[in-house]
C-alpha cells in the first residue's frame, strides 16, 4: 500500500524517487533504494508483551515477568538500529516530512507481513501544544494517520492531550521516566472509545510514555490497550 495519492504519483513520475539515505534510484516508488530497505532491522524476534529485541521470541521477557507493564501487548515494526535510526532522526529532528512517509510505508509493510491483534480503534501518543508549536508535527501522528488509513482502521488523533509539558526523557531510566510522565497526560473530555484499543508512537525506549497512556485509558475504561511503535530501543 502507498501512503501518497494522485498528486504524488504524479510527483514521482516527473521526479524519480531517490534514497534518502545512499541517493543511489529509489524501490517500490519510495525514496529508498532496495538494498537500504533490506537493511532495515525487523523486530521479528522479541517478547509479545514489551516487543524487546530478544534472541528469539518469547511470551514475556525477565522484566515483564517481574514487572507487568499496564498495557496488554506491544508490536514494533522494528529495532531502533542502522540505518531506520538515521531516518528516524532525519524525520523526528531535522523536520523531514518524506523520511516521515518513508518511514510508515515501511511500517505499513511489516504490518502487511506481520500483523498484531486488530484492534477497535488506533490512537497516537500527543506532543504539549508547546512542543508541537517547535516541532510543527506531531512525529506520532504522522505515522499513525496513514497507517490507519491503510489498514481501515477508526482514527481518534485528539482522544489523548498532554496537560503538561514534561522535561525531555532522553537520559532518564525507566523510573524517573514513570515519574516524569505521572499525570501529565488525560483523556479529552467528549471521546468515548471502544473496548479495544491501540496506541501508537514512533520509538518506545523503555515503555514509559505508552504505559502512562496505557493507565489514562484503563481507567477511562477501555478493556485492552495494545501500545504499536515504529522501533523498538534493544
């Protein structure tokens, strides 16, 4: 499935797609070649339940054994490795929307190949209305829109919002992680949503963001929560 319409199967006949990360000729009408697409890491190995790179797939790994997380399944198209970590960052940093659709044609093709639970209804983690303001996107939403699209899935892009900003988590442990994120996000006042859910981000590190929207919409009563990522940190 493609991400673009009309116009940009127009836009690529008169521009040929080129990789964007080697420029040698685009695949499959993407900007990128065949030989960095098939370098992209699959997460095919991994626990069900966090989807942590593992040597082989598991139901549960060592740490959700000790420590359930709160939402009941996790799917990651990929590991956060060479070379997805080079667009990922082009797209989430450097303001490059074509990594962006790249990136979820990708996700849409593993999800093609390796498909989770279906859910009800797809959600995506938001940004603080300041952040957005800064980034001018939503890196979530992004990938969750057309992925939605694709799979003819009901699309609820306002049902979660931040009511306050939080420092930045990069450095911090899974704990101070939980700390950070406690009471920071809420459900909309208005979204009603069915039993089972999915929520969407682009890279899940530890777990941490997801959880947090995890317990908001348990508590809002949503019956399962699966949590969808586009990498997953080893």
């Amino acid at each position: 499935m493609k991400v673009d319409g009309l116009w940009g199967r127009l836009l690529r006949l008169a521009l040929p797609p080129r990789c964007l990360l080697c420029a040698d000729a685009g695949a499959d009408g993407r900007d990128l070649c065949a030989g960095c697409r098939d370098d992209m890491p699959a997460n095919t190995a991994c626990c069900a339940r966090c989807a942590l790179p593992l040597p082989a797939a598991a139901t549960h790994c060592g740490a959700c054994v000790r420590r359930p997380p709160p939402f009941d399944a996790a799917w990651a198209a990929f590991r956060y490795a060479h070379p997805l970590d080079l667009l990922e960052t082009r797209f989430k940093f450097g303001g490059d929307l074509a990594a962006g659709r790249v990136l979820a044609e990708l996700m849409i093709a593993r999800f093609e190949r390796d498909p989770p639970a279906r859910p009800q209804a797809l959600l995506c983690v938001p940004l603080h209305a300041g952040r957005l303001r800064r980034r001018g996107y939503n890196q979530a939403l992004e990938l969750a829109r057309p992925l939605a699209r694709a799979l003819g899935l009901p699309f609820a892009p306002d049902a979660l919002a931040r009511r306050r900003a939080t420092s930045a988590q990069t450095g911090l442990d899974g704990a101070a992680r939980r700390r950070n994120l406690r009471g920071a996000l809420a459900l909309r006042p208005g979204h009603t949503l069915p039993a089972h859910v999915a929520v969407l981000d682009d890279v899940m590190t530890t777990g941490a963001t997801l959880g947090e929207c995890a317990r908001v919409l348990r508590a809002a009563g949503v019956e399962r929560v699966d949590v969808w990522a586009l990498a997953r940190a080893p």
